[in-house]
C-alpha cells in the first residue's frame, strides 16, 4: 500500500523529475524540480496555491515516483522525453511531433544527385553525402530543391552511373533541357561536377556566388558570339535572383532567431514561430496546444519552448518570446549546450522586434479562428468518440485501447497482431506481431490465448524487471481491451487474465448476418450501440486497423516461404547464385542454352557448380520444362530484384 506521507519523508533534496499516478496507475502528470524534496511536497499542503487544473490533477494522484538526475538541466530534458512519451492528462501538450526536411547531396558518386529527405535531425555528413537544412518548410524545401535541379541541370534519376551509361533511353528531363543526360555520357563527369558544386553553392544561399559565375561564363560566351549559350546563362541569372527576391529581408544583420507567440481559445492553443535565418525570414510554422484551460500564456510558452526544441535540431541564437518565462535561465543554458555556443531568450518591448512578435500574434489569432470547425471535428472523432464508448460500458478514465487479430491460411503461418489506439488515434509504436509457435492447425481461440499470454506475461515481466516503471509498450497496459469477437473471445482473454493475476476490463464486438457490428459484448451482456455514431466509426477504424496489420504480415511470412525457384534444387546453388545466374541471363531460357564457359562467366560461380546448372538442364529435358512452367522463376524472383 502506497502511503503518501510516508513517502515524502523519503525523497531526496537532490535534482530530477516526478511523475504523479492515478489509481489505475496511468501516469496523469509530470514535472521536473531543482530539489525533488520541496517541489513534491508543494502538491500535498493544506495551504498550496496553485491553478484549477493542478488541483484537480492532485485529487486524482493516487501514488507517486521520481527519478534522480545529475543537475537540473538533464531534468529538463528527461521531463521533456517524458511527456512525449507518456501524454500526461495534465500536462500542457504539443500535438505536432513532426520531422523535419533535408536536401541530401550524394557527393560521394561520379554524377552525384540532389533528393529530398525527412528526419529527426540526426544526420550526419560523410565523404559520401552531405545534408543541407533542416528546412522549416516542405514547400519551401522542394521548391529549393526543384530550382536547384532544373538551373543546373542536376539529374533526378536512380541509375547507378557510370555502370549504367547507354543501357536505358534518355528521360524526359533531357528532352526539355533540364538535364544534360550524364545517363547517355552526353556530359563529362568534370563538367557535370562543376555545375553540381554551384547547385550546392545555390543551396547553401551563396546566391551571388553563383550569379558571379554565371555572369562571367555569359560574358565569356557573348564575347565568342555564342549568344545561344549566353542566354542560357542569363536564365540562370534571372531564376536566382527571382528566388532571392521572394525571400523577406529582415534587419538582423544574418542573425539566426526564431519568433513565438500563441493564440488561446478555451481548452486550445495555437503557436505561431517565424523562422529567421541568416537575416532572412525563411519561414513561419503554426503548432497546436491542448489542455491549456487556466494555464497562463507564459507556461502555455514555456512547455511549448521545451517540448518543441527537444525534437527539433533548427537551434537558433536568439529566441524572441511574446510572454517571458519563469524557467528561462535554465532553458537558455540547455539550449546552449544542444546548440554548441551561447542562445539567448528575449522578449521585446519596443521597436521592429516587438512588432515582429506581435505579427506573430496576429498570424497565431487567424490560425486559431479557421481552425476552429476542425478542432471540434478532430475532438469529436477522437475524444468524443472514446467519451461515447465509455458511457456505453459505463466505464471512466479509458485513454488507451488495445485490440487483437489472428491471421492464416487454413492453419499455415498463423500470426498475430496487437494495435493500439490512445485518445482515439493510433498509436503505432506500441503496434505489436507474433509469430504463433505453439499451436498446430486452424484454432483461432488457441492462438489468441498464445497471443494474449505472451503480450501481458512480457509487460508484467518488463514492469518487474524496471521496478514498476513503465518502459515500453508492453509495459504501459491498457484501459479497455476490444476483442474482435463476441462472447468465446472475452472468455479467453478473461482466462488468461485470471492466470496472470490482471484486472482490465474486455469487451467483444458482436456481429450480425452480414458480418456487421450490431453490439458490444461485456460483463456477460450485449449492449446495443449507436451505428451512426463516432464512437462506432471508431470500432470500426479499430477493427480495420488490427485486420489489415495481421494481414500485412501474415502476406509478407507467406510470401518469403514462396520465394521457390526450380535454381535451389541443384546441388551448390545457394540464392546469391541463383539470384546472379537469373540477372545474368535475364531468366531461364537464356541459361538453359548456355555452355559450361558461358555458365562460369557469373559471379560466384566455379567449374564444378557450372556444370551441375549445366548437366541439370540436360537430364531430363521435359521434366524440367514442366517444373519450370510450374514455378514461375521470374514472377517469383521479384523479390530479389
């Protein structure tokens, strides 16, 4: 039993984060503190001040743990991981958890490419590729790349150069002169690089580099009379500068900073960031809040300030804020150390700064009134829709669902699959498949209790071996259990729960005739529900999503166990030979009337494997003709291509 007095006799004067519990032991808030002895008693004295919303929060904190860290800093950031992780109900959210773009330079090939790429950040820049961005903007990330491409003629394809010179018919961008067809070895390979290295150039905003460039090879060419390479030239020119224009100078002196303000309409929030780089506002985002009800404008900033930069790597040097911030010392020095030198958090009182962030409020205002409608339609499909199917089971606090699927072929390859859906949105990192190893045949109630077993005998395993503290999505259990079935089906997640000492309630989906949903089957009864409802469109969703991730991957074991060719019945015919033999000789025919020197000519094969692909096909000619016919080596082998 879990004694709240007692334990805050315990915690320790020391640095690190807290996380509150409920009785169902969800995780409903977490929070960082210089010293973890004062900040956790503050929740539990008769005398606290502190908002509506954490007040509720304490009436439902059932028990408490904390984690130690070195410093406050490493706080921050854990606290930061946390939230995302665990979506405490009373915590300030940032919906938006996105990737960024990225130009990827292939510079490491003969004829390097140009494409568009998202990540996380955590790129790193080799002798083979190089990264340019994050860019704040998709748009503006392709439009960059698409100018690059076509002003300097940098090939978009896949092709594998110089290897590939001459095998294929040039592409369309040849045709209409965005390419100089390297492909076809119409372009040397110096001529093609120096073009590449002004497209970097170009990326990298060195515009008057490359319009420098490109103004001497136009005069070089006017001066030889060539007037039709000259305004080839003068294009260029014209493009770049076009492309400089529609970017807003600032006066900022090539100062990197961001600009943030935020819109509040009742339980919602929108944040509105200008992105300047290098003196230039290159871009603006909006990102959306929940569960800001009673949170001031400056703590709606300050979550937004840290869950935002730690998962984006864009850093600037200056952050210009509309609110200041309680925490903003302690925020500047993290922000220090993940960018490398010094960032400053500032919030202007006067001059072209000040109305630089009230435009921001402005821009944050008008994203909040269009979005409105669809903040009400998204709640109602996804939180509305949860509501509903609560009170249909007369249940409380349900956030996330998990449901179960079995997939085979009479028997074969039987598989499993576990999604999950929290706050009525998938939550696929938490997906789970299995592989069913004990169970022999067609016995879809056995393979369920396997399934069910395996998944919850692992979270206990993970909750025991981390003290309690959820780790992973098999540790973190669910609110509401949805079996795909009626009646056989909750009995046999009730049976495994029974075994393994597990209270969570589980309810079936009943079908009628037609294989539709008609009713919710729990506690023994069937309840009626709503089909025209958004908690049924939800089942539904559910239902579809845990089909098709069983069937994906039922159809992907099936397939690798197809992958048969008439190859593997020759002795010391492996599949890197089988593969090189059938790419070698563009399928069977070809190999069946090729000689033992012909057959030694492919990689990896010797004299003694050679003869035995060659005396194979003279064995018994039909025979293999009919084997042949029945495989179908060259629809089959697909997927070594």
């Amino acid at each position: 039993m879990f004694n709240i007095e007692e334990e805050l006799k315990k915690l320790p004067a020391k640095p690190g984060v807290y996380l509150m519990h409920d009785e169902h032991d969800t995780v409903i808030y977490v929070g960082k503190a210089k010293v973890l002895k004062n900040r956790v008693r503050q929740y539990f004295q008769s005398s606290r001040n502190v908002s509506p919303k954490i007040e509720k929060m304490i009436s439902n904190i059932d028990h408490f743990e904390y984690i130690i860290t070195d410093s406050e800093v490493e706080a921050l950031v854990l606290e930061s991981n946390l939230i995302k992780e665990y979506s405490p109900k009373y915590n300030t959210m940032l919906r938006d958890d996105k990737s960024y773009p990225f130009i990827k330079a292939t510079v490491g090939e003969k004829f390097p490419r140009l494409f568009l790429m998202r990540s996380n950040g955590k790129l790193k820049n080799t002798g083979k590729v190089k990264y340019y961005g994050p860019y704040t903007s998709a748009y503006a990330a392709k439009d960059l790349l698409l100018m690059a491409q076509k002003i300097y003629h940098v090939r978009t394809c896949n092709k594998v150069l110089p290897r590939d010179t001459g095998l294929f018919r040039p592409c369309l961008n040849y045709h209409i002169n965005q390419c100089k067809a390297p492909c076809q070895g119409y372009v040397s390979e110096e001529e093609y690089r120096e073009e590449f290295n002004l497209a970097l150039k170009f990326i990298e905003g060195d515009r008057d580099y490359c319009i420098g460039i490109l103004t001497e090879k136009m005069v070089e060419a006017s001066e030889r009379m060539d007037f039709e390479e000259a305004a080839i030239f003068r294009d260029k020119i014209e493009n770049i500068k076009r492309a400089v224009v529609n970017q807003k100078i600032t006066d900022f002196e090539g100062v990197d900073k961001d600009v943030i303000a935020c819109a509040i309409d009742g339980d919602e929030a929108v944040i509105q960031a200008f992105f300047i780089r290098q003196g230039k506002l290159v871009g603006r985002d909006n990102f959306h809040m929940d569960r800001v009800l009673n949170v001031s404008r400056s703590d709606i900033i300050q979550d937004f300030v840290k869950q935002f930069y730690s998962g984006t790597p864009m850093i600037p040097s200056e952050i210009m804020l509309e609110y200041d911030i309680n925490d903003r010392e302690l925020i500047e020095k993290w922000l220090s150390e993940k960018r490398g030198n010094g960032v400053h958090i500032k919030v202007p009182k006067k001059g072209q700064k000040e109305r630089l962030v009230e435009l921001a409020h402005k821009n944050a205002v008008l994203v909040m009134e269009a979005d409105r409608d669809k903040f009400k339609r998204i709640e109602a499909k996804t939180t509305g829709a949860m509501e509903e199917i609560c009170k249909w089971l007369n249940l409380d606090g349900v956030r996330r669902i998990e449901s179960y699927d079995i997939s085979h072929t009479s028997g074969f390859q039987s598989v499993g699959s576990m999604v999950v859906f929290q706050d009525g949105l998938p939550k696929k990192n938490d997906y789970r498949k299995f592989k069913l190893m004990g169970v022999q045949g067609n016995d879809d109630y056995a393979s369920m209790e396997e399934i069910l077993t395996r998944r919850f005998e692992h979270g206990l395993a993970d909750l025991e071996e981390n003290e309690g503290l959820v780790k992973t999505g098999f540790s973190r259990f669910p609110d509401l259990i949805m079996m795909d079935g009626g009646k056989g089906q909750v009995n046999v997640c009730l049976k495994v729960f029974e075994k393994l000492g597990i209270d969570i309630p589980v309810c079936g989906l009943v079908k009628d005739d037609k294989h539709r949903t008609r009713g919710i089957y729990y506690n023994n009864v069937e309840l009626p529900i709503d089909t025209h409802s958004e908690g049924f469109w939800l089942i539904t969703r559910i239902q579809d999503e845990v089909h098709r991730f069983a069937i994906e991957y039922h159809r992907s074991l099936r397939s690798k166990v197809q992958v048969k060719s008439v190859l593997d019945d020759i002795p010391l015919i492996g599949p890197k030979r089988r593969r090189a033999l059938l790419k070698y000789f563009e399928g069977i025919e070809r190999l069946k009337n090729a000689s033992v020197e012909e057959i030694k000519q492919v990689e990896s094969m010797d004299a003694k494997s050679a003869e035995n692909v060659y005396n194979y096909f003279r064995e018994d000619e039909n025979k293999i003709n009919d084997e042949i016919n029945e495989k179908q080596d060259i629809i089959i082998e697909k997927q070594d291509d």
